[in-house]
C-alpha cells in the first residue's frame, strides 16, 4: 500500500498548520507489561532455538494486540503520527536472535498494527489525519568506527550490507501502510547514508517516494554524534536527499539537547523534529523527567520559533505526549528558511564555500 498523494498533501498541510506531534518511547510502555519469554515466543517461535525475550520488534508478530494498544494510547494523548515498533527490525539487529529471515514480515506486521490503529482514531475526527511513520533504526552495527581497538581499519559490516538490509525493511514497512519513513537515532551518518540510499533505491523502484524524516542522536555532551560530526555538519551529509524534516532524539534530555536542535534550526532549509529523552537515566536505568517538564522544555522550544515536529523518546509515555501536545497547542511551526545556494561541505565540521 503505497500512500496517495492526496495523503501526501495532507501531511504537508497539516505540518504548515501546526507543530505536529510524534508519539513516545515503544520500549518503556512494553517494559511496564513486564512480558515473559513465553509473550515474545507466541506460537510462531514457540519452538525457537534462542530466547526472544527482549526482541521487541518480533512482539508486532507475538504480540500484535499490546502493540495496537500502546499506539491507541499515543493517539488518544494527541499524536499526530506514530512511529512503528520496528527500530531494530533489520535483518542485521534480528540477526542476534536468528530472525534474519523474519525481517520483512516484522516490519510489514508493525507499519499494518500502527496503520490500523491511526485509521481507527481518525475515522472518529476525520479532520485530524493521523498519520504512521515507518521507524528505521540504526541497527547494532557502525560502518564508521571499528569494534576492534587493535585494528582501527576493521568494520563488522559494509556498506551495501547495510544497504540490503535496509532495503528489505522498507519495502515491509511500505507494504504493510507505512506513509513516512523515519531514518532514526542515527550515531554514525554513513549508516544512514546506507538507510537513504537503499530508500531512493526502493522508491525507484515502486515509481513513488515517500516522505522522509530523518533524525540523529547526540550522544554526550560534546555535542556530536558518535562518529564525530557537529549537528550542522551531519545535516550537510543528508541534505541531498531533501527530507521532510531533520531533527535530533534520544540520548539526551530536553535541557541538554536545546543548544543542538537551536543549531539545526539555525542552519537546516527543512522542518526541524525534536524528540529527546526524558531526562538523562539516573542510577538505576530509569528516566525522572515528569510530563510537566519536559513539556515546559518543549512548549519553550515552540514559542522560541525552534521546532515543527515534536514528541517523546527514552522514558517518554502517554502522559508525556498529552502534556507536550498542550504545551505546542495553538503555537506556530517554525518557520522554514530560504538558504542561498552555495556548495556545503562536511567532515566532522560544516563547510560553506562564499565569495
């Protein structure tokens, strides 16, 4: 099911409206069901030769309702788009529970339960469209960094692995109704760089391109990403693809991750997206941020002209996304600026070549 154009042009009304909603963290509303080995078997992998339990992209097959219920809950708080349960659904992140094989049919069987459940909240208010992004993680791999400290040139995986691995994730997202595809959490570019060439290479060859959001992670606070570049610089390295929007989640707080999503909105000719943590984990893995906080942020981030998309990642829940959605309630997308054209370059730092 490839979405229409008349879909399309929704969304792209909808995000000139308003500030769009995302919804929050997949994994903290599963970790509260407290599901055993036997919830992530089911019948399909009863039978399996390794635990499952912690997989929790193969729950879209095990465990289809507690998935469709956690997206009704997102929606029913005032998401505008879900993100699908498939952020490690690549043939290489299944492959540490041999699921390889499995992959296609975990993400066509996520974007379908995320598809079924926004078109069951939007034939309630058929002038809100509620809208599924399907989720493609970073997976367990880098293409950039060695895994190996005594031999710096060694890479666990290539890029055209990455790139066929990516491509078959799409194409079950696509089909089973995905209308947006999320590049997300992205620590080392080059990964995404695969993720983006393997969607340009899908959407080839289905005569129809998606949308596409695309969206790094911060991981301490330098400042940069894992494989080293500045925000500024790792948007120059997928722009080329013209995205719907670029943003920043995960790893950080809403306080730590201000300054960075300021400088993409200060250099990005697209729609800003920000989903941070709830806080930073505290001693125990958990996160302390209340909704009431993390809407505070956010809401300032809003009236400060910042953001076009905002949501929840690590921690977030129900509660968070009510409370951002009231926060950003009635307050102007950020304007998107009108760059000149000039050659732009990146390493680890942007590049802009003037007269």
């Amino acid at each position: 099911m490839t979405p229409t154009t008349e879909r399309a042009a929704r969304l792209e009304a909808a995000a000139e409206d308003r500030i769009l909603v995302l919804d929050g963290a997949m994994g903290t509303m599963i970790q509260e069901r407290r599901l055993g080995e036997a919830d992530y078997r089911g019948e399909a992998f009863a039978a399996h030769p390794v635990d499952l339990k912690g997989n929790n992209d193969v729950l879209n097959l095990t465990a289809p309702e507690a998935i469709r219920e956690i997206h009704l809950a997102y929606l029913e708080a005032g998401a505008d788009i879900l993100e699908t349960n498939t952020f490690n659904a690549t043939g290489i992140s299944q492959a540490e529970y041999r699921l390889e094989d499995a992959a296609y049919e975990i993400n066509r069987a996520g974007a379908l339960l995320a598809r079924q459940a926004a078109e069951a909240v939007e034939a309630k208010d058929p002038a809100r469209p509620r809208f599924v992004a399907g989720v493609l993680g970073p997976t367990s791999r880098t293409a950039s960094i060695s895994p190996d400290v005594n031999d710096p040139g060694f890479r666990n995986v290539t890029f055209e692995g990455l790139a066929t691995a990516y491509r078959r994730a799409t194409e079950g997202l696509i089909d089973g109704g995905a209308e947006i595809i999320m590049v997300e959490t992205i620590f080392d570019t080059l990964n995404a760089r695969a993720a983006l060439y393997a969607l340009d290479e899908v959407f080839e060859d289905r005569g129809a391109a998606l949308p596409v959001m695309v969206s790094g992670t911060i991981t301490d606070l330098s400042g940069r990403t894992l494989s080293g570049q500045t925000p500024e610089a790792f948007w120059t390295s997928v722009s080329h693809v013209r995205p719907f929007s670029v943003g920043l989640n995960c790893a950080l707080g809403a306080k730590e991750l201000r300054a960075h999503v300021a400088e993409l909105a200060r250099t990005a000719d697209t729609r800003i997206s920000a989903h941070p943590n709830a806080g930073l984990p505290n001693q125990f893995g958990g996160y302390d941020e209340t909704p009431e906080d993390m809407a505070a942020h956010l809401g300032a981030w809003a009236r400060d002209g910042l953001v076009n998309l905002v949501g929840g990642c690590c921690g977030s829940t129900p509660d968070h996304i009510a409370a951002i959605a009231d926060a950003v309630a009635g307050v102007a997308p950020r304007d998107v600026p009108q760059l000149p054209p000039l050659l732009r370059l990146s390493g680890l730092e942007a590049f802009a070549l003037v007269q």
